[in-house]
C-alpha cells in the first residue's frame, strides 16, 4: 500500500468503531468442611451493602459500555474493504477512572488479520475516549501513546473540542490534531432503524515525525462522524484529497 495510502487508513482510525465481548471468568476452589456440632458452627460474613464495590461504569451515552456488547462495521478506504468487530471485552477501575478493554478483530477478503486490544478511558465526569478511533493502527501493530480523541458527556450543539494523539511502530511516529465541532441533530439509518443521531464535523492533521527515507508530507483532512446513544458511532466519512478517505458504516450491534 503506498505510504499515502497507509496514512488515510491510519487517518481513519481515527475513525472507526464498536463490541462482542466476555467476561474473564474467574474460578475460586472451595474444599467442603466437615460437619461441626451446631455449638462450633460459625455463622456467615455478612458485607454491609454500603461496603461493596461497586460495579465501574462509564455514564457517556455515546460509548456502548456495556460489557459483551458487539459493534460491527464495514470499513472501506479507496480499494480496501474490511469488516471491523470491536467487543467490550472488560470494564475495570484504575484509580479515579474507568478502563475499558475492547477486542479488535477484522477480516478482509483473503481472510482474518491480527487481533488486537484496545484500552480506553472514561473519566468521573463522563468524557470517554472513543474506541472507534486507532482501531486500523492496533491492527497493524502500531503502539498508541498520548490521549485518545473523547467524545464529552453531555456533548451538544455548538460544542467544540480537540485532542492530539501520536502513533509509533518500529519505524515511524506519526502525530495526529484533531478538531471537532458539533454541528446538528438530524435522523440517520441504524442497523436497527432510523435513529437520532448527533453529527460532527472533524478537521485532522497527520504528520510524519519520523526520519524514515520513506516519511510522507503532512496529511489535512476533513470528515464528518455521527453518533448515537446507546450505539456509539454510526457513521463516518474522512476526505483527505487522495481517494483514499476512509470511510466508516456500522452494520450489526449485539448487546448482552
């Protein structure tokens, strides 16, 4: 794939979406006790209901976070198609905020690729990281640092927000800005039906940071994203000028 190319697909990652998961089970071995007089019998803990922990959960209504939810999407830049199936594998506290672990599983035309994990973040306030977005790049075995582009609780209208992220693989480090400004409500069609959905508008810069021969000139895209709660993402397009634009379109959702 041309170097220009690999960016789009990257750039869409920036993109892209959704869930199928499993709880780890965790097994604890008990052994049977002998029988004791009534007299010797101890009675059992009781855990006052205040002093449980409660289940993490992430309260943004944009990032299906529920754990075995499935989202499943089709996935097309210039002549590559993919079918991407992104699955809450796990939700787990870190501190102040919740860790959401998704399994990333894609097939092309020849046949399965490499699956990858995903973690993502939701904060006390209810901004979480969008698992659509460096869904391709964990595929190709590309390490994430920095934040991740977030979707804010309780988003609306006119809001705008930004995030910058950087990619590195064993030869490049790629460094994305991302703008997004909310711009209507409008009915767009589900797997499900027509829904609700809230559209942004993206503009992006990709930048090759690294000293690689092969590095390619910066990347400016425009795109649009539209979500939906309880869905996540549903749609996305990104136009960088090469034809290569990835486009994002969910197909099939699965929730425990």
């Amino acid at each position: 794939m041309r170097p220009r190319a690999v960016l789009a697909v990257a750039l869409l990652l920036a993109v892209a979406a959704g869930l199928v998961c499993w709880w780890r089970t965790r097994t604890v071995a008990s052994a049977a006790a002998e029988p004791r007089p009534p007299s010797e019998r101890t009675a059992p803990e009781t855990i006052a209901p205040s002093a449980r922990r409660p289940t993490p959960t992430c309260r943004n209504p944009y990032i299906p976070a529920v754990q075995g939810a499935t989202r499943t999407y089709e996935l097309v830049a210039g002549t590559t198609s993919l079918t991407l199936v992104i699955t809450l594998r796990a939700v787990t506290q870190s501190q102040s905020d919740v860790l959401l672990e998704w399994n990333i599983d894609a097939r092309a035309a020849a046949g399965a690729l490499p699956s990858a994990t995903v973690t993502t973040r939701c904060t006390p306030t209810g901004d979480a990281e969008a698992p659509w977005v460096g869904v391709a790049e964990a595929i190709s075995g590309v390490r994430w640092t920095g934040d991740r582009f977030a979707i804010p609780d309780g988003v609306s209208v006119g809001d705008e927000w930004d995030s910058r992220a950087e990619w590195r693989s064993s030869r490049r480090t790629l460094r994305e800005v991302r703008r997004a400004r909310a711009t209507l409500r409008e009915t767009c069609e589900t797997p499900s039906g027509p829904r609700e959905c809230l559209r942004y508008e993206l503009d992006l810069t990709l930048s090759d940071e690294s000293s690689s021969p092969e590095r390619a000139p910066p990347t400016h895209a425009h795109g649009s994203e539209w979500i939906a709660e309880g869905l996540g993402l549903v749609r996305s397009t990104i136009d960088d000028g090469s034809g290569f634009g990835p486009q994002l379109r969910l197909i099939a959702t699965s929730d425990p």
